[in-house]
C-alpha cells in the first residue's frame, strides 16, 4: 500500500503574524494510562479518539528500549502541542515552522495553565498568561520530543516532508559534537532551532538543620525508612520504589535497584538507621501485604494496601515540607546524599560516580562545588573578621605599663 507523502506549506513573505495575547488553549484532550504494559500510555482527542500518530511513535520508543516513565513523559510534551495546533486550527501533520516558532514563543509568555483538581472535571478554556513561565529546561525538553517526532514521521512518510522544528542553522550539515576529543569538556550547543539556553544549575542539598526537622516530622515508620535509605544510597525516587523484598540484605547493608537509565539492577549500600527503620516498618506491616520475595517492597498504608507509586512518595514528602515549612523537593535528597559522599576525602569520587550511576565522571564532579549555605557561612565570617580587625587598628594603643584588658573595664569596651 502506497503512503501518501503530504506537502509542505510554504511559508510567504509577508507573515502576519499570530495574536498569541489573545490565543485561547483549551485544556482538550488528555494522556491515558492503560495498564497495558506493550501500550502504556495513549494520547486521546476530545472525542476520546486514540492519536494514532502519537500511537506510532510511543511503539518506536518502547522498541528503542525507552522506558514507561520515558514514554509519559513525551506524552505530556506531544498532548501540549496536539492543544495548541487545535487551538490554531491547524492539524498536526499539516504543522509548519510557524506554528512551531508561534508554539515557541507561546510556552515563553503564556505560563502554565491552572488545571482543575481532578473531582472537578474538565476545564474548558483557561485565559493565558496567568501563570508561572515554563522553565527553559521545560520548553528546552519540548523542541528534543517535538523534534525527534517529526523526525520519526517524515521517515515514515506519514507527517510533513520539513520538520517543523529544524536544526539550528549552525548545526546543519554535521552531527552533535562531530570530531570532539575525549580529553576535552563538551560544549552546551545548542541542537534545536528554537531550544532555549538552559542555565547551569547547581544541585540544591538539604542542610543538616532542615533535614532534621524534615525527618522528625516524618507520620510512619516507611516514611523514615524511605527518606533514610534516599538520603544515604543516593538512589533516584523511582529506583528505590523498584526494590523487591529479595533485593534487601541487612546483613551487608545492601538494597538492590533497578536503574533508571539501564535497567540493570545494582546494589546499593546503605545506612544502619535505614535498615533499622525498615525493619520496623515491616514488624508494622506484617500480615498485611502479600508475601513473598519476588513482593515489592514498599507499599501504601491506607487499605486495601497496593504497591506505593512515585506520586504517592512526592506527595507524601510536600506535605511534611509544608509542615516543617521548608521547600525541600524529593530529588535534594539524592543531591544531598552525593554531596555527602563527595566531601568524604577518603572515598574516591569514582566511587561516588558508581554509587550514583552517573555515565560520565564529569556529572559527579559537579557535587565537588561547595554548597551555597557553607559559601555564605564562610563569607560571612569573613566579613565579621574584616570588621573586628578595623575596630582593633582603630582603637588606640594603651601607653607603655597599662594592661589592656583593665583599660577596656575602664572605659567599658565592647560592653553592651
């Protein structure tokens, strides 16, 4: 059967341009979870109708060895720009550059859409520009999955023959970093057209003073387990929640995950207080959850118990940070942990770098940066000193035969 190949729309001269002030994105369409684990995720119209187009490219990614987490997270990019060709009137595949320059500047200006709980129902339409600004990290995640979607369609033939979202023009021609020496840094190029610069970011840790107050306002005793095995094993949120009971070994201090990235399982070590906590924990959960070795185990406290998502854990953590009134996020934890590594002189950072999973050495290396807390104590301290020592030149010298601490109770220095 012969694939229709679509043609580009070319694109005068004389643009006038989109009104994106007045542009209204209803909130249509949605991302569905199926439970199906050879189709984890759909995106639907309005009508409840299957993208077929979106379809095609979740099944290319999870036979890429994408993960789910991986394919939802498209999805959400995908369902985002499925609203606004709607909103434009323009189909997917009949997209040109200027809806994806207008769909650019839109993600720039018109913030984040307030959504309604989900006991609410559908919103309609939300007025734009009400809301925080999407982070470049964000839009700069769209254009790679908007990008790599188009890519896959004009392949295939069935999506515009010109993607929509093209190469930077500096880049066109050659590959990312084409004839890199491995001894030197890579560069932050920019691969995409419109992707923004993203700025670098130094990874936020917990101080101790916070983190204490966090953990002593944890409710249950798999709260603490939790929050003591993320912050000494530097385990991501959803590689911790992957452990099984066989993959615990108090004995060695060891708890086995599956890696994010690779999917490969690997040993972690951890705290004895992180044991600890576990083991009350499963005294407390005894003939409650199923048994078994091959059993998850983490899972919920309310009944009927299932096995606990990452959702649940995120939302669990905001609310004990509203309490403490902190603004502490789930992945600090894991900042926090590699912090505490790195600053050990006698474990080497390829250690750290094997613990954390990192690909690269040079990701580990970004946690050898002093942290921003201990950076304002030190500076701090430094101008207190600087203070002192001018208040000291100032003072006069006492004449020969006095003794100084008896001139300051004289004339009451330094007294409050």
């Amino acid at each position: 059967m012969l694939l229709a190949i679509r043609s580009p729309v070319v694109i005068e001269e004389e643009d006038p341009g989109r009104d994106l002030a007045g542009l209204r994105v209803p909130q249509a369409g949605r991302l569905v979870a199926t439970g199906n684990r050879y189709e984890p995720y759909q995106v639907v119209d309005p009508d409840g109708v299957v993208m077929d187009g979106a379809a095609q490219f979740f099944r290319d990614l999870l036979a890429s060895g994408k993960s789910e987490s991986t394919v939802r997270s498209y999805g959400i990019d995908l369902l985002r720009w499925f609203r606004f060709c709607r909103a434009v009137r323009v189909d997917w595949d009949r997209a040109t550059r200027t809806e994806a320059r207008d769909f650019s500047r839109w993600l720039q200006v018109a913030g984040k859409q307030s959504r309604p709980h989900w006991r609410a129902g559908l919103q309609v339409a939300v007025p734009p520009g009400g809301g925080e600004a999407y982070a470049p990290s964000v839009r700069a995640h769209s254009e790679t999955v908007l990008r790599s979607f188009y890519d896959f369609h004009r392949d295939a033939g069935t999506g515009p023959v010109v993607n929509p979202f093209p190469l930077d023009r500096s880049r066109r021609g050659g590959r990312a970093h084409a004839h890199h020496n491995p001894m030197e840094p890579y560069r932050n190029e920019r691969s995409g057209l419109y992707r923004p610069k993203v700025p670098g970011r130094i990874p936020r840790s917990i101080p101790d003073g916070e983190f204490n107050e966090i953990f002593a306002r944890l409710p249950s005793h798999r709260d603490r387990a939790l929050v003591a095995f993320y912050v000494s094993t530097g385990a991501r949120a959803s590689e911790l929640l992957s452990a099984t009971v066989a993959g615990t070994d108090p004995g060695r201090q060891v708890i086995m995950v599956t890696r994010k990235g690779t999917r490969e399982l690997q040993e972690l070590p951890a705290s004895t207080d992180a044991f600890v906590w576990l083991r009350l924990y499963q005294v407390q959960m005894d003939g409650l959850v199923p048994k078994g070795r091959r059993q998850p185990l983490w899972w919920t406290l309310r009944r009927p118990v299932r096995p606990l998502s990452y959702h649940a854990v995120h939302r669990m953590f905001e609310r004990v940070n509203e309490q403490a009134g902190t603004s502490a996020t789930l992945h600090s934890l894991r900042h926090t942990a590699a912090y505490r590594m790195a600053e050990d002189s006698s474990l080497p950072l390829t250690d750290v770098q094997f613990v954390l999973g990192h690909a690269q050495l040079t990701t580990t290396q970004i946690y050898l940066t002093p942290r921003k807390e201990e950076v304002i104590r030190r500076v701090l301290a430094h101008h207190a000193e600087q203070t002192r020592q001018a208040a000291a030149r100032s003072r006069p010298a006492p004449a020969q035969g006095y003794r100084p601490e008896t001139l300051d109770v004289l004339f009451r220095n330094g007294a409050s």
